[in-house]
C-alpha cells in the first residue's frame, strides 16, 4: 500500500460531522504525522544509500573512485561487469539522477551502498 493510500484511508470512513470532533480528527492527524514521518525516514535511507553509491564509483576526499569506472565521450561507465561502454553500465550523474539512485542496484565489485554489498 503506498503511503497516499494510507493517508487517504486513515479519512475515508470521515463522513459524519460527529466523526469530525477534536478528539477524533486529533487522532487521526497523529496517525498521518506518523505516517509522513515513516515515509521521510524511508527517502532519507534512499538518499544516504545514492550517496553512498555515488561515493562508491567516483569516490570523494577520503575515498579514491572505483577502479572499474572508465570514461569514453565524456560519459562514465562501469567496466566491472565486462559490458564496457555500454548504455546499461553508464553511471553519469545528471541533474542529480543517474542509474545510481536504484534500490536494487548490485555491483559486480560488492562496494557500499549497493545491495550486495559487504
């Protein structure tokens, strides 16, 4: 169930103004800052997880980049795999976005941040 199907069943059976009381629409006000909270939590998971992945890859101050990255026509490309230069390994970021921001995403490599990491 996503989280706007949550929120909108939290208000569903809402049809009655005695239903409409303080108490009433206090509690479920709470109900909804919970759930709001859970789905902030959850994108700030993701979000530590693409940086980690992005770190990963290009490195950073304190981390070198992956060994398996590669450039050609100024594009980035994980050579990992052995697919090369291929579409499906291109790891550019851009405008924020890039085949790193996935969930799921394995590396051949095991590094940080990817799903089968170690």
């Amino acid at each position: 169930m996503t989280i706007y199907e949550k929120i909108i069943q939290l208000f569903e059976n809402m049809t009655t103004e005695e239903e409409f009381d303080a108490l009433n629409v206090n509690k479920k006000w709470q109900k909804v800052k919970h759930t709001w909270t859970e789905a902030e939590n959850h994108l700030s998971d993701i979000n530590t997880s693409t940086q980690d992945r992005i770190v990963s890859c290009y490195g950073d101050s304190a981390n070198k980049p992956c060994p398996a990255k590669s450039y050609q026509d100024g594009k980035s490309y994980c050579n990992a795999c052995g697919c090369h230069e291929k579409e499906l390994a291109n790891i550019n970021v851009i405008d924020g976005k890039s085949k790193l921001n996935y969930e799921g995403l394995c590396c051949p490599l095991r590094k940080k941040g990817f799903k089968n990491s170690v």
